[in-house]
C-alpha cells in the first residue's frame, strides 16, 4: 500500500471522543462475499468456455500469468465492480481478489496481472476466438438450466426475445458509426435471452457486438437457428415462441421462423393499409373513451400482406387504443403484431407486451458496465463485451437460486453491494484459509442459504 495512503486520520469533533481512522489491517478485503462467484462458476462452468477456446501462443518462458488467471482476474474483476485493466491499482493486494484469480492470497512472489498484460490479452483474441467463446457461452447456460431443471416438471415453452440496444462510443473504435436513429456514434450490441414458459426471469445466453450502423437484422437468423437447434436438442418436445420489435419484420425473417416451426410475435410499423384495418376498431375505442373520460382499448385482427411478401398473407394483431389525457385532445395509438399463434388477439398482444422486461435486463448489463467497448480494436471489444455477459450470467445464476423474496428480484448491482461488498479478514493456516465476515452482516441469512445450496456444510466453531 502506498505510504500516503496508510497515514492514520483524525476525526476531532464528530463524536465525544476523537476516532482515528488507520488503513494498516493486514490481508483484509472489501469483497469478502465475492467466493460466492466461484462457488456458482463451479455449477456453470464459465470461466472452462473462455480457456477451452483460446489458445496460447506466448512464449511460456517469458509468461508470469497463465490464459486461466487472466481471464478469471477479468471476469470476476468486472463482476465486482471493476471493469477497467487500469483497476487492477486498486485491487492489486486484495486477497479474495487476487484468490478469484487463482493465486495465493499469501505469496509475495504472486500478484495480479499488470494493465499493460491485461491490455495486451485482451488485444490478441481474434474474432473466431470469440465467436467459439460466445457459442459455448451459449451452450453451457443452456446446460446449466437443463441440469437445474432435473427432477422437476419438464418445461412446456420457452420464449426467445433478441433485442438491440446502442453502446455510444467517443473514441477512434473501429466500426463505430453514427446512428440515426440513437443520434450517435455508437456500436449496436444484441442482447438474446429465454425464457421458461411464464416465469417472471429472463436468462442471457448471449451478446453480440455488432457495428453501429447494423441492420437490425444483422446475424439474426443464425442465432435463430442455432439456438432454436441447441434448446430442441436439449427439451426435444418443448414449444418455442420468438418475440422481436419491429426492426426484425422483414419477409426472410418470417419465412425462416416458420420454417423452424416455432410460434412468433414481430412489431410491425404502422402503413396506411395496418391503419385501415385498424380504424373500424378505433372509431370503437373513440366511443369508449369519450364515454369514461379515460383511456380507451379495443383488441382485434386481420389479415396482411406487404408488397415485399409476396402475397403470403399473414394474421396481425390489432391494439386499437385512443389515449386520453387531461387538457389534451384524445390521441389515438394503434399497434400492431404480426403473429403466427391461434390465442385471442388480447391474449397475443399481453404475451407481446412482457418483451419490454428486457429493458431492465439490459440495465442490469449496464450496470455492469458491458458498454466499456473503449479499445480501437473491434475484437478486444468484442472480448470485452462477452467477459461481462459472463459476469452477467453468474450473477444471474446466483440470483436464482435465492429464497429470500425481496433478493430474488433485486438488480445485479444491488445483490454485489449487499452481497460482495463485506469487509472480510482472511486468516492462512496450514491446513485451511479462514475467511472471516462480519457478526453483524445484514444479510448473512442470504449468504448462508446461497453457500448451502452450493454445497458448503456447517461446521463446529473454530
């Protein structure tokens, strides 16, 4: 520790007694619950997609830090709340931290990798590289969740949701691109999830950085078909539903979801021809509305055909809805939902409406900081990005393995502060590693029914 960091201070007249404050504890750290990320990286097996797929090209005699103790320096570094190399300053003699990474929280001859090392590993990933990392990223949550399900009632459904989403960029990166629609320059990152029939949790199973002036389209019907194969292999009678917004509605992306054979909800932008339909329905919503002073829905359906389909006529789903607002004229909303399912057209635009969760979901990844896409190399951010989905899906693994409800729902950041972020004392004797938290942590009945679920025992006092 730097020496003016270690000087005491003195706190002369907040209490009767001066406090001072000194900085000199020994082998303590501030992320003492942090362990609880191996103990679910154990049951997901993560961190093995990332070593498995990269290769080590360095000369072994010149390397201090194997490909294994950089990537889990990374991934648990960013899971804790430091996303930068340049925070490797902060954490470098931090003992859980530095045992996350696999090192000896004791040896003076070991230390975390430096930012020029962590600079320079994340630079020589190549684009198949991570493309391998972020399919078997893919694969192993799928797994995870097919083990976690073991023994209990098969899954009926499960609903695909892929949504995009901007990442600004304020640098030289290569392949940012202004945006027009996001009104900046930017990269365009899609996020996939699932989602087991109506359960309220939506599952990250992959990322993907794509340039800022992608279509929205872009690599789309392969994660489709991909994941569609991956999720039959592994439920063989399970009932998939893919849920997009209206930058996916084009003719190709109809015809390959109805070549797969699974149920779809697509957005589709309002025409004149969606609005004729619709007006039959809104001259309906405009009684209703005029009648209660309140807003006012109607749900109905038709069928459409664009120019681009080639007569192929497929059902739309109609939300007429005239909005009412005090001192304002009534303003009508139509909405509409190009569907393949067979439920009321009420019922398919409710199932429609729940794709919006995904937005908290993408917060949950900005909270970890996954638009940190600051090298000029696209690769490195692509490496980047799915270090953090790999943080993101450990978080997330944990999380559902909560009782407690009020934690069970809680945003990622709020479980690492709550959760990580103890003040810990580790104690390193010949036979065990004691690593001892607070008598009076606040949610100490979380953190011992998650470290009984991972399998740790109770044991008699010291």
């Amino acid at each position: 520790m730097k020496e003016q960091n270690a000087t005491p201070l003195l706190f002369t007249d907040l209490f009767d007694k001066p406090i001072q404050v000194t900085f000199s504890e020994k082998q303590t750290s501030s992320d003492g619950g942090a362990i609880l990320l191996e103990a679910i990286n154990k049951k997901m097996h993560l961190l093995n997609t990332f070593t498995e797929a990269i290769d080590d090209t360095r000369q072994h005699g010149k390397v201090n830090h194997t490909i294994e103790e950089l990537v889990r320096q990374r991934l648990f570094s960013i899971a804790c709340g430091y996303p930068d190399a340049n925070d490797v300053k902060r954490i470098e003699d931090d003992p859980i931290l530095r045992m996350l990474a696999g090192l000896n929280p004791d040896a003076s001859d070991q230390s975390l990798g430096s930012q020029p090392t962590l600079s320079r590993f994340e630079n020589v990933i190549g684009l198949g590289t991570c493309f391998q990392i972020g399919c078997r990223l893919a694969e192993q949550v799928v797994s995870y969740h097919a083990q976690r399900r073991k023994g209990k009632r098969k899954p009926k459904s499960i609903t695909i949701d892929i949504d995009p989403t901007d990442d600004p960029t304020h640098g030289q990166q290569v392949f940012s691109f202004f945006n027009s629609h996001y009104d900046n320059w930017c990269y365009l990152p899609q996020t996939i999830w699932i989602r087991f029939n109506d359960e309220g949790e939506q599952y990250l199973v992959g990322v993907i950085l794509r340039p800022g002036n992608a279509p929205a389209t872009l690599w789309t019907p392969w994660v489709l078909r991909r994941l569609v194969e991956l999720l039959r292999q592994t439920w063989p009678k399970i009932r998939i539903r893919v849920r997009l917004d209206g930058g996916f509605a084009s003719p190709h992306i109809f015809d390959l979801l109805e070549q797969l054979r699974v149920e779809y909800l697509i957005n589709m932008g309002k025409n004149s021809r969606l609005e004729a339909l619709a007006e039959p329905l809104l001259e309906q919503a405009r009684t209703l509305a005029s009648e209660s002073c309140q807003t006012a829905r109607v749900f109905g359906e038709g069928r459409y055909a664009a120019h681009s389909w080639h007569g192929t006529e497929r059902r739309v789903i109609i939300k007429a809805e005239v909005v009412m607002t005090p001192g304002r004229e009534p303003k009508d909303n139509p909405r509409f939902v190009i569907t393949n399912m067979r439920h009321t057209p009420e019922h398919v635009y409710i199932c429609y409406r729940k794709r919006g969760d995904c937005e908290n979901r993408i917060k949950e990844l900005l909270d970890l900081q996954i638009d940190r896409t600051s090298c000029h190399r696209f690769e490195a951010n692509v490496f980047r990005v799915l270090l953090t989905s790999a943080a993101y899906m450990l978080i997330q693994g944990m999380r559902e393995r909560i009782h407690d409800t009020e934690m069970r729902s809680a945003q990622v950041w709020t479980l690492r502060e709550k959760l990580f972020k103890i003040a810990a004392r580790i104690k390193i004797t010949f036979r065990h590693i004691r690593i001892g938290l607070p008598e009076t942590f606040a949610y100490l009945d979380v953190f011992r029914q998650l470290a009984r679920s991972f399998g740790a025992a109770h044991i008699g006092p010291p």
